[in-house]
C-alpha cells in the first residue's frame, strides 16, 4: 500500500468534517479538516504538505467557496478540487466549471459517489 491520500475538507459545519472524516475513515485516506476558506489558504501558505483533493463547501463566512477557488486559481494552484454544497444556484455552478473545479456534489451527497470521485482524482 502507498502513502494514504492527502484530503483537505473546507466547511464550517462541524457536522459535515465529521461525516467526512466518518467517509474517509482508514488507512487509505488522510483527511484535514479547516473551517473557512480564510483557514484553508492559511493551511495552504503554512504547510509543506501537499493534498491530493480539497472537497469545499460554498457558503461559508469571510470567504465563500468560489472567492476561495478563485484565490487558489489567482496563485496558480491547479489542485483537484470538489465542490460539495447545498447551496449551488446555476449561476455558481457555472463560476465554478469556469475555474475547472472537477466535481459539484448537492448536500446531502451520496457517500459511494463521493468516494469514488477522490478515489478517481486522485489516482
């Protein structure tokens, strides 16, 4: 077995880094969880780990989802990024293809699918 992938989970609901933490639970996957976008960039400048999938959500304070995958664009990072919200207007989901995000997921979310999609971004 390599070395676990790398997930950084952005989302201010304490319940949903929970789920996600229960979704990828084990040796195969090493989750981080941030509560904001501003604390995403701040893991992001401050780490010398790489991750191999960010999943965020959109609404969120100070910094939503989209103003954060714009600044990781802006700065040139062309990370695999997932979008996993309930909160997706159409004029949001096509901001995000846009900005080459490479999957939007509705909350509630089917853990299987989401899974899968880190599993394939990441291989």
């Amino acid at each position: 077995m390599g070395a676990p992938l790398r997930i950084l989970a952005v989302d201010n609901e304490p319940s949903v880094t929970l789920s996600l933490r229960f979704v990828f639970a084990g040796p195969r996957y090493e989750v981080t969880c941030v509560e904001s976008g501003v604390a995403a960039l701040a893991r992001l400048d401050d780490s010398s780990k790489h991750y191999d999938v960010m999943i965020v959500d959109q609404k969120m304070p100070h910094l939503t989802g989209s103003e954060l995958v714009r600044a990781l664009r802006e700065r040139g990072d062309n990370g695999k990024i997932i979008v996993v919200s309930a909160h997706l207007s159409s004029e949001i989901r096509e901001a995000y293809e846009r900005m080459d995000v490479h999957d939007i997921f509705s909350k509630p979310f089917n853990i299987a699918d989401l899974r899968s999609a880190v599993d394939r971004l990441a291989a």
